[in-house]
C-alpha cells in the first residue's frame, strides 16, 4: 500500500465519520490533503496523519476524541496492522508486512517510470537558462546554471509537466559588434581592440574563420566586419552547444535575439509589435520623447525606458518582446534561471509579465543561481580570465559536477572541493550513491549464479528491521519528485538519494539475498532480490534526474 493510497483509505474511513457530526463537513476535501509524513521514530508505525486535528473544528469534534474513531475504522482496513492514536491527535499507522512488501513487485514492474507523478500536469512551462552571449566559452557560473536548470526540467518532466528547454542567445547588440570586431583584429594580425574580448580562443576562431573565407580582407571594410562577426559566432555558438552536451544538458529551443528585430516581409520587428501591445495595456506613456513602460504599477522601483529618444530600442524592449514572444508559443508559465549578477531583473521581469496582463505572482518566476568556486582551480589558458565549462568537466567529470552542484539550493553560495570529488571513497557524496546502485547489480548478478531469481515474491517475509525502514524509503520517492519539482529545487533529490543508499548498504549488511552455503533458496531469498532490484531501480530514476549516470560496477 503506498502513500496515495493509503491517503484514499483515509479518507474513506473519514468521509462518513465526518458526515454523521456535521453534513457537508468534508466537502471538497481530496486525498491529496491528507498527505501522510513518516515518524523520525520508527518504533512510531510507518506512517503518521494530523488528519483529526486538521478537521476537528470543522467536524465538530474533540480532535483525539475524533483521531480514536478514525483509528477504530482503519484498523479493520486489510494491509493495515495496527493504529495508535498519540498526543493530541495523531494518528500513527503501521502496515502489515504484505503490505508494505508490495511496493518492491510495483517498483521493478514500473521501472523507469516509478517515481513520475501528475502533480505538474496542466502546467505548460518555458524553462530558459544558461543564455550566455556567444562571444567566448561558457564559465563556472554557466556550469552551475546549466546543471540546475537541467536538472529542474527532468523534475517538471517527471511530474506531468508539458515542458521546453530554451536557450536565449544574446547575438544582438554592442557586444556582437566587440566581438566581431577583435576576431576581425585577430585575422588582420592587429592588437586586440581597447573595449574588445582577449584570449586565445579569439585567436582559434579568427583562424578558423580565414579558413572558412579565405577571401575575408579582399572584401570592402565594412563586410569583412560581418562576415568575420557572423562565422566567428557561428563557430563559437556551435562550442557552447558542444559544451552543454558533453555536460549531459540538452535544449529543445536556441532562441535568437536576432529574429526580435527582423523585419519580415516589411512587417513591424517583434520588437515594435511589443511596444504596440504593452501599449493597448496601458502601461506605455511618453516623455521626453522617450517611450516608456510604467513598470512602476507592479513593483519594480522605477519605470523602464523601451525606447530612446533618438528611436533607439533599450535592452528591456527586447526583454518584453522575448516574454511575449513565450506566451503567443503558448507558455503560460515562464522561468527564468539567471546569474547571482541579474537580481535587479527579478522586479523588473515581474512588471513586465503584469504590464503585458498576466499575473505577475503565478506566471512568471525568476531564480537565482548564486556564485560557485573551485577550490584550486585554474584560469582557462584560452579565455584568460575565466574557469570553463570544458575545463571543470574534463578535470572533474561529468557526474561529480552534476551531481555536487545539484545538492545544493541554487541560492546558497558554493564552493567545491576538487580532492573531495576525485575519492572514490564513503566521504564523497556521488561516489557514495554510485556505489549503492553498482552494489545493487553486483548483487543480481550474484544472485542469478546462484539461482535466486524473481519468480518467487512473498512480501510477507520481508519482516526485518532495515527491510521495513528500506521499504519506507522508497515509498518516499514520488512525494520527493513532486515536491523538488514543486519547489525548483533538485537537491532536494540528491539527499534522498544519500538518505536510500545508506538504509540499503544496512540492509545488505544484514539480510542476505543469497543462501550461506548450502542453504536452500527459500522464498525469502527471491523476495530480497526483488526488494534489491527495487532499489537498484529508484537510485537510478533517482540520478538520472540530476543528469548523473547509474554504473553497474564500480
């Protein structure tokens, strides 16, 4: 029996309890709020429920006078063991050990998908992060955005959610033009112009340029600027999407700023439609002969200017085009991950989704990822002044850098230990989860040797201690999906993972799976295989959600 159902019998038991003291008293009251929480204390039963002292007032009853007749009508429920009523009202339940057995035979039967949820279902989201410009290699900041970003897309996914990865490419404006203009320098042989990008790699790409257009300095001045600009970015975006895929994160979307200002067919830029259209709200006037956004009206600490004086377009008009631009593709819900440097866009987004009359409080949301260090770490030889991406990941591997910047909240400044993360030992968190899952399939191999398969399954005889508090574990898993995804935060699922590897090497150092000796295979044996595989199987849906692989041998 698992939780949501167990919520269900709840309420039954409940629903006329309830009815006989006041009709209607329980009207509109789901099982979904009547969430269950396990004891800290095991001796306490494997579930416990606030359920008599949530509705005593509305029942009209004494809330341990009402918790004692919910307990009487659970106690007769098969798969229930016993109930206990504590404290003012609280109601501890203890599961048969069929019961709670089961859930080993429903875990590998789903397996991939146990764990997945509906409680996103409905939501259409568009999840942008990482947005870097595309004029240099992604840094440590980006490492971590791109890890917490990725990882709460497969929470969302997982949970129902209708869901676009979307990467926003920064390819309009001053900086396009510094960057085109030092790989022109490069390719010239010439100094690195005063307010233009330095490094090596400008170097890489100016000569991968000349060799794409060889014909580059035979062209009028002003198209060597553009031409050499537009494949040197070509190029470079095409490292930064490398670099993410190498780092196991994948986007569905590359949005270019560029197509908010094209002008199609002689039509308005999506640029000048956004203007006209936060206008038809109410919230554009004009002053100074400036165009501007009265974002004042919904918090932010001043009202934005969307268009200069001089005709010219402010970076905030392509941010309102970009947010409008998400809801015409459908996306009532949009996030945004940005960098510990952006928190003055958090008010600033939030009163341009209510000038654009949506609801600033539901459908937009703005995270920020905090800075994150590297104990020893060493600026990149090609870039000069920042740690890369490719870097960090070739030195410290892909999974350890998932998985340690996923185990964290994205608001709590990081710095990581790089001896640490290379030990393969207990004291290194992803090692430690990694290992667990390869234990579990050492061990089914073992087990196949010597003939314990799963054609046998008895959950009653799952009756030991770390059997039960295993078991209990796994319950857990979709609660904990769907509330990390609930909240946006996935470490929330890196130390459940940490909490189930811990209570199955206690269980594998106390229940064998395999017979000592000459010892008959017994249903018990069959039975901890599937209990064995169960766990196997929750630690990887468990890590595939961070992006980190699940190695069969370590």
């Amino acid at each position: 029996m698992d939780p949501e159902a167990l919520s269900a019998t709840l309420l039954d038991v409940i629903r006329p309890l309830a009815e006989l003291r006041r009709a209607g008293s329980t009207e509109g009251i789901s099982a979904a709020d009547l969430p269950l929480e396990r004891p800290r204390n095991r001796a306490h039963g494997d579930w416990a429920s606030n359920a008599a002292l949530k509705l005593a007032k509305a029942v009209g009853a004494n809330p341990r006078e009402f918790a004692t007749e919910i307990a009487a009508g659970l106690g007769v429920v098969d798969g229930i063991a016993s109930v206990e009523v504590a404290g003012p009202g609280f109601i501890n339940i203890r599961l048969d050990a069929a019961a709670a057995g089961s859930l080993a035979k429903t875990i590998v039967d789903a397996g991939a998908a146990f764990g997945t949820n509906d409680s996103q279902r409905g939501n259409t989201i568009n999840l942008e992060f990482v947005s870097a410009n595309p004029t240099g290699p992604l840094h440590i900041g980006h490492t971590r955005w791109a890890a917490l970003g990725d990882s709460i897309a497969r929470l969302l996914l997982a949970s129902g959610a209708t869901l676009v990865r979307e990467f926003y490419i920064n390819d309009a404006g001053a900086q396009m033009e510094r960057f085109g203009r030092s790989v022109l320098a490069a390719v010239r042989g010439e100094p690195t112009p005063e307010d233009g990008y330095a490094g090596a790699y400008i170097g890489d790409l100016a000569r991968r340029v000349l060799e794409a257009r060889p014909d580059l300095l035979d062209l009028p001045a002003d198209q060597q600027l553009v031409v050499a600009r537009d494949a040197a970015y070509g190029f470079q975006l095409g490292e930064v999407q490398a670099s993410l895929e190498k780092f196991n994160v994948h986007f569905d979307v590359w949005f270019s700023e560029r197509v908010l200002h094209e002008h199609v067919d002689g039509r308005p830029s999506l640029v000048d439609e956004a203007v006209d259209r936060l206008r038809i709200q109410g919230h554009v006037f004009d002053a100074d002969e400036a165009v501007w956004v009265r974002t004042t009206d919904f918090g932010d600490d001043k009202d934005r200017v969307i268009r200069r004086s001089n005709g010219e377009y402010t970076y905030f008009a392509s941010d309102a085009a970009y947010y409008l631009n998400k809801g015409d593709r459908g996306f009532a819900h949009k996030i945004y991950l940005l960098g510990a440097d952006h928190h003055g866009y958090v008010h600033r987004l939030q009163a341009l989704a209510g000038a654009a009359g949506d609801d600033p409080e539901n459908d937009i949301e703005v995270l920020i990822g905090q800075l994150v260090s590297v104990n020893g770490a060493r600026l990149s030889k090609r870039a000069g002044n920042i740690i890369e991406m490719d870097d960090l990941r070739e030195w410290l591997g892909t999974d350890a850098l998932r998985y340690s910047l996923g185990r964290y909240p994205a608001d709590s400044p990081l710095t990581l230990d790089p001896e640490l993360l290379r030990k393969r030992t207990n004291d290194n968190p992803v090692f430690y989860v990694q290992y667990a899952h390869a234990r579990t399939h050492n061990v089914s191999r073992h087990a196949d040797e010597a003939g314990v398969d799963r054609s046998v399954f008895a959950p009653s005889a799952l009756t030991d201690e770390t059997e039960a508090a295993l078991l209990g574990a796994l319950q857990e898993f979709p609660r904990v999906v769907a509330f990390a995804a609930e909240v946006r935060e996935p470490h929330r699922v890196a130390r459940y993972l940490e909490e189930l590897a811990g209570l199955y090497h206690r269980w594998y150092d106390n229940c064998r799976v395999i017979p000592l000796g000459d010892d008959p295979v017994e249903p018990v044996h069959h039975t901890r295989r599937w209990l064995n595989d169960a766990t196997g199987q929750v630690l990887r849906n468990g890590l595939d959600l961070l992006g980190v692989s699940a190695p069969e041998r370590m």
